[in-house]
C-alpha cells in the first residue's frame, strides 16, 4: 500500500522547504503548497492523511483553507495540524474542533516531528 500523504502549507519558502526535509524522514510522502489557494487546489483532487497548515498567508489564509475542509465532507477523516506565529486558537474556536493539534512557530526541528509523527498512523503503510 502507498505510504500516508502529508499536505504542508506555508507561504515563507523557507520554511516550507525546512518542514518538508524534516517530514522526509519519516515514512510518508510530502506534498508542498505555497500558499492557502495552492492548497485548496490540491485538496479538491487528494485526501492527504495530515494537513500541516500556516494560518497567516497572505490572499487565501490558513483559515480560508480550514474553512473549506470543514465543508467537505471527503475531508473528514484528514488530521490537521496547525502551525502559527499568533501564538494560540483564541478567535479560530469554530474551527479549532478540526484541527488535532496548535503548534505555535517558531518550532524546534525534533519536537516538531515528534507532533507530525504523533498524528501519524503506528502503521505508515495504513492509508494514502
């Protein structure tokens, strides 16, 4: 079976390539997206296992693409991790019953795959 899919969504290149080679480790595979508008463009076709989502982007916001998990269906089962500057959920509590896990940026490399993998399943062979 296909490894699970992670989907990461940050508009600071960066930091999108520093989560990717950090994801690379584990046993999945690593979809990029460079903005909210990217994102929703790639969750229209793929139910990746984990959404690990920046909320401040520019045009489209983290909150835009949580909005529209929220409202498809599909999406369901999809684990969402959070990673943000503004420090909390406080104003996000709608959509907050979506998201598994808050993770305020900056983040230290380890702990930061130790909470990826923490979302992961025990089995990384169990779902695409």
């Amino acid at each position: 079976m296909a490894l699970p899919e992670i989907l990461i969504v940050d508009d600071e290149p960066g930091l999108l390539k520093l989560f990717s080679s950090l994801i690379q480790r584990l046993d999945c595979t690593v979809i990029q997206a460079a903005g909210g508008a990217a994102a929703i463009a790639i969750l229209e076709k793929r139910t990746p296992y984990l959404l690990i989502l920046d909320i401040a982007m520019p045009e489209v916001s983290g909150i835009d693409v949580l909005a529209y998990v929220s409202q498809t269906p599909r999406l369901d089962a999809m684990n969402v991790m959070v990673l943000t500057a503004l420090g909390s959920n406080r104003g996000f509590q709608e959509l907050a019953p979506r998201v598994q896990r808050w993770v305020s940026k900056p983040v230290m490399p380890l702990d930061f795959l130790q909470m990826v993998q923490d979302l992961l399943p025990d089995d990384r062979s169990e779902r695409a």
